[in-house]
C-alpha cells in the first residue's frame, strides 16, 4: 500500500494549522475534527491520529450508544491532548468531562446558561448575518459553513475562500471555516481563521491493527 499521497495531505493539514493557530491563538485549538456517523463510522479510530493540540468536535445525533462512543472520545483526547467538544448535549458533555459544548445556530441562545460550566463554547453559522448575531453571544468560537462545496446533506450553496476571510475580519470573532475542508483548501482559509472538517481529516486516520 502506498502511503505517500496521505503523509504528503497530512503535512499540508499541519502547515495549515500552524497558520490558524496564529489566527486563532493559544487558546483555541487551530483545527477541529468534527465527527458524522452517517460518514465515519469510528471517529474514534481518526482522533488517535490527530496532533496534539487539535479538537474533536462529537455529534452523535441520539444515538443509543451515544454515551459510551462519548466516553470512549473522551479518553482519546485526553491521552493525545486534544481539545473535546460535545455537540448540543450539554449534560453528556458533563457526563464524560469534555472541555465544551458546540451549539447549532437554533441553540445558540443555551450558551448563556452554561456559559459558566464548560471551558469551551463554540457555535455553529451559516451566513454573514448569522455569524454577526453570534457576535452577542458568549461563545469562543463560530463555525461558519459551508464555505468549500460539501458532501454533507445539510450544507447549502458554498461561500469560497475569499468571502470568508472578509466575513471574519467584520465578525470580531475567531472563526473555523467548515464544509469541503480538505489537505488541498485548507491553507487558503487558514491565515484567516481555523478550519474544520468531517472527511477532510481522514489523512490522520490510524490504520486498524
């Protein structure tokens, strides 16, 4: 098996990182692997494979076995110290001890009342005036998508690179591009901000023993 191609797409996802990091400084992670059952069935088999220093963002969409995969991500980042978000379920972020809970736009208003019991809050935007009303809320971060075409379901009509940076810059607020994320795009968002990626992280997945 030839891994070159996937060594050569991780070196080019860590360079990116580097930039984002100094986008985003020391206290956010440069980079989040934000997980879909629907499109990876193990996140847990990719997170063992990210740098230190990166975050892991779990959404488990209610699934029953949604507390132990938690727990299981849980243990992975802290052994690899990463950063551990759970997705709109804030007790089972309680539960496992993640550092933080990622809001959907719909939520975003819940990030006040817990404002004070997770380290780390970030929300979800899809669109120039959603990113600007995130600014009123107390969160660390925004994910803004879909800014590369995306195989997600859900993800409506890309933004591009270059609107992106522009909308971060009148945001005020750190910002992780997300959608169509990958080893080839990812530099062109980084000096701007931070970036996110479901399928686009693969190039850090371990190979199962």
């Amino acid at each position: 098996m030839n891994l070159e191609p996937q060594s050569r797409a991780r070196r080019k996802l860590i360079a990116a990182a580097r930039a984002s990091a100094a986008a985003l400084g020391p206290a956010l992670p440069p980079a989040l692997f934000v997980t879909d059952p629907a499109r990876m069935e193990d996140p847990g088999q990719l997170a063992r494979g990210l740098p230190a220093g990166f975050g892991v963002v779990y959404r488990h969409f209610g699934a029953s076995d949604r507390s132990a995969v938690a727990a299981g991500l849980a243990a992975v980042c802290r052994s690899r110290g990463l950063a551990f978000l759970i997705a709109a379920d804030p007790l089972l972020a309680l539960q496992v001890k993640a550092d933080g809970v990622h809001w959907p736009y719909r939520m975003r208003h819940a990030a006040r009342r817990w404002r004070r019991r997770f380290a780390l809050q970030t929300v979800s935007a899809h669109s120039g005036r959603q990113l600007r009303a995130a600014a009123g809320l107390p969160v660390d971060a925004v994910l803004l998508s879909a800014v590369f075409v995306s195989n997600s379901a859900s993800a409506g009509p890309a933004l591009g690179a270059l609107k992106f940076a522009p909308l971060v810059r009148a945001s005020g607020l750190p910002v992780y591009a997300l959608g169509g994320v990958t080893a080839e795009n990812a530099a062109r968002v980084a000096r701007s901000g931070g970036f996110a990626a479901v399928e686009g992280m693969r190039p850090f997945e371990k190979a199962r023993s």
